[in-house]
C-alpha cells in the first residue's frame, strides 16, 4: 500500500523533499499558508543553475515541477498534528486528514506569542473560530487578528457571539468589522472563570479569546515536540524526537540558505523512506 507524506511548508526544503519522495513512488501533499519567504525574495544569485532570478520565478519553476510529478498543493492553515497508533492526523482548516508521516518546513518561527497565551490554550483561548465558535454561543468573545485574511471566521462568530475585534498587527479591518481601540498585551484567567485580555487602553472580560494568525506556534501543533529556541532539534537524518515526525530547511535553525534547505530537504525524504522500509519489516 502506497504511503502518504504530509509536507507543511512549500518552501525549498519542502519543495525538494517532495520530488524526491515521488522518485520514490510515495505520495507527497505540500500543505502552505501563502505566499513564502522565496516568494518575497527581489533575487537570489547563489543558486546554482538559476542564477539572478527573483525568487517568485523560482518559485514559480518549483512549483510546476512538483506539479508535473504527482506533488498535490493544499492551502490553509495546519492548526494541530496528533500522533496515532498508525501514523498521524492533522487538523488542516477545519478538515482532518491522515497520514503516514509528516515533514515540517515551516520556515524561521517569527511568531511572538501574547503574554499568558500559551498557558488558557483549551481554556479559554482558541486558534479555531468554526471549530469552538459554537461552544460559546450567545457569550461575548474577543477576537485577535494578525490580519484581515480570517474575515469568514469573524463573521462566522458574529453571527452567534457578541465580538470585539482587535488587531494584533494594524490592518483593514473585514467589512462590516469596527476594530476595538488598544493593542492586546496579556491575557489571564479571571476569578469567574471567563478570560481576561488587557491592552494598552485597559481591561475586558470575555468567554472566550479566539486568536487567529497564518501560522501556529510549535509547542500548541506538535506539543511534544524537542525545539532548541524557536528551531525545531533534528539529527543528521532530519529525524525528530517523535518517530514519523521529521524537520528540514529554516526551521532547523541556521544558517538561513536556500541550497542548505534543499539539501535537508533531500535527506529528509531519503529518511523518510528508509523509516518506511522499516515499518514494513515490523
């Protein structure tokens, strides 16, 4: 039985583990937020054979290749990966798919997390609108965005909660969305169980804080996970401390290149097979 791979990231490192992985006839779905930081790159000189190209026409040549050898392209946001008895699920949008291992690419972890949040994850502190939206229904939510991409989920939660709307980082706002004046700063447990968001213009109550970004931090998708700083700890084989799970490129920390995140990318596919091999044998 043919297996499947689920690559998270569809920059270099993902891009190159996903041809190779089909070199070897196994299946390899690329799962990606948006645009990459190759994609915003003026030009890079020191690939080979693509000299002084901007990166999204890299990109562009990356992408038709994975296309022309079977890499299926999947956008959205990965909210959770859960390891099961045989293989992995993960909470892709709203959608759980399966899989039997996964390759996390995910860049440099930019992400700065609120003061406080990390800890009401589960306890009045959500990433997914639609999927915790009607457990607070008829209560007064606050949401904090990064950006006006989520626009389906606010008016989704507008439409059963009373919501407050506040920008993490300044944007337009969704049509019909008025945001709240302050910038979010800490969020804690009040006395009567509710949540507790302050800002640099004061404090508010609410049922529930939902916080909707592209990206989700590595300690709320894969918990378990061994990270040194805000990179992912690999071994000489792009193995990570959770047998299945595998990392490559800049989220293995630095030096930032694009031709070391392709190579990682290659190892980690070899890898990827060889722990296939030996699932067989079991």
């Amino acid at each position: 039985m043919s297996k499947h791979v689920l690559i998270v990231g569809a920059g270099p490192a993902g891009v190159s583990a996903a041809l190779t992985l089909r070199m070897r006839n196994i299946e390899a779905t690329i799962l990606h937020s948006g645009k990459t930081a190759l994609h915003k790159a003026h030009r890079v000189d020191n690939y080979p054979g693509l000299p002084q190209m901007s990166g999204k026409e890299m990109e562009d040549i990356f992408h038709r290749q994975c296309q022309e050898a079977g890499v299926a392209y999947r956008q959205g946001l990965v909210r959770m990966i859960q390891k099961t008895r045989k293989g992995f699920m993960v909470l892709f949008g709203e959608e759980i798919l399966r899989a039997d291992a996964v390759l996390l690419c995910t860049g440099i972890g930019r992400l700065s997390l609120i003061e406080g949040e990390e800890a009401l994850v589960g306890q009045g502190v959500s990433y997914c609108a639609t999927c915790d939206g009607m457990l607070y229904r008829g209560g007064k939510v606050a949401v904090i965005a990064q950006d006006a991409s989520f626009a389906e989920d606010v008016h989704f939660l507008q439409g059963i909660c009373e919501v407050d709307y506040y920008q993490e980082r300044k944007h337009a706002s969704p049509e019909g969305v008025t945001a709240c004046a302050g910038k979010p700063k800490r969020l804690s447990a009040a006395a009567d169980g509710k949540i507790l968001l302050a800002t640099d213009q004061g404090e508010k109550t609410y049922d529930c804080v939902f916080i909707l970004r592209p990206a989700v931090a590595l300690s709320q998708l894969l918990p378990s996970l061994e990270t040194d700083g805000s990179a992912i700890r690999v071994d000489d084989h792009m193995r990570t401390n959770i047998a299945g799970v595998f990392a490559a490129g800049d989220v293995t920390g630095e030096p930032y290149q694009m031709a070391r995140a392709v190579g990682q990318g290659n190892v980690a596919a070899l890898a990827i097979a060889s722990y296939f091999a030996d699932l067989e044998k079991e």
